[in-house]
C-alpha cells in the first residue's frame, strides 16, 4: 500500500480517474471507523479549485449516506478492479438504514487515518470537505429536473480536497 500525498502526483492519479468514476463506478464513504455508511457513485467530478486538486461528489438529501456526509468533514472514494462490479451494484441498490450492506458483498472495509477505505479497492482517495451546497433546482436543466428530479429532491454537491491517495 502506498500513500501519495504530493499535489502533482495526485493531479495525474485524479485524470486517469475521470473514465473510471462514469464506466466503472466508485463508493462513496463517509465516517469513521466506528460509524460509517458507502455508497455507489457514478456522478461526479475530479479536478481543482482553489489551487487544490478535489473531487465533487453529489448525493441525493433521502440517501442513508448524506447524514454522515453532513456530519463528518472527511470522506473517501474508492475504486476497484472489474470483479467487483457486482458488490458496487449491491451498495447501490441497497441502504444502510435497513441492515450491513456491505456484509451482502466480498468487499472488507478498512478504517484509514480520516476515514474508511476498502481492502480490494485500488485507489482510494481521502477528501476533507472544504464546501457543499444543495442545487438550485431552478438552474438545473428543465430536462434534467423532468428526467433525474421527477420523484425526489435535487441532490447537494459536495467538494472534497484530495489528501491522500492510497494504492
């Protein structure tokens, strides 16, 4: 395992990152060792805003996981090899106000310094919240508000300055 924390070094992990996040998915992870929720993202984006190399991740205000968004000022996202597609369709299809998701799938959670990562992930990057904001539902695009938005709120963006990357 190593632990890359050198700005540049995490700008060039956060571009090979981009194609993975939308085809191949991601769990997003808030808490900590004691207390924690993960979800499965797709949305999302990796870049840099005030001079520091982040990650937004948006979440819907009725999912299990925004409290503990909301509550804690890290969270992680993990990526993983293909074979584990199958347990990121169960974390995101499942919620952890009903049960241990994650005992549903082959993936081991492991608590890190600010957060919680996973064993079979192959890159995790550790965020600390530096801005979060719900959407303006009136600046979202008609479409979108009819086709995303129809039976729920607007989801809240939260930015996370990338800390660490853990290989």
């Amino acid at each position: 395992m190593a632990i890359i924390t050198d700005k540049h070094q995490i700008e060039q992990i956060q571009s090979e990152l981009v194609p993975r996040l939308v085809n191949d998915w991601a769990l997003l992870t808030a808490g900590d060792a004691d207390d924690w929720n993960t979800m499965t993202i797709a949305w999302g984006s990796l870049g840099d805003i005030w001079w520091k190399p982040v990650v937004d991740a948006y979440v819907v205000p009725s999912r299990y996981t925004y409290g503990f968004m909301e509550r804690h000022d890290w969270f992680t996202v993990s990526f993983f090899p293909p074979e584990y597609r199958e347990d990121l369709q169960i974390l995101g299809s499942k919620s952890g106000r009903d049960g241990n998701k994650v005992a549903l799938t082959k993936l081991t959670p492991k608590a890190l310094d600010h957060g919680v990562g996973f064993e079979q992930a192959d890159t995790t990057l550790v965020c600390r919240k530096i801005y979060q904001q719900p959407l303006d539902p009136a600046a979202v695009p008609a479409e979108v508000m009819a086709s995303t938005y129809a039976n729920m709120g607007t989801h809240t963006l939260f930015i996370g300055e990338i800390v660490e990357v853990v290989r």
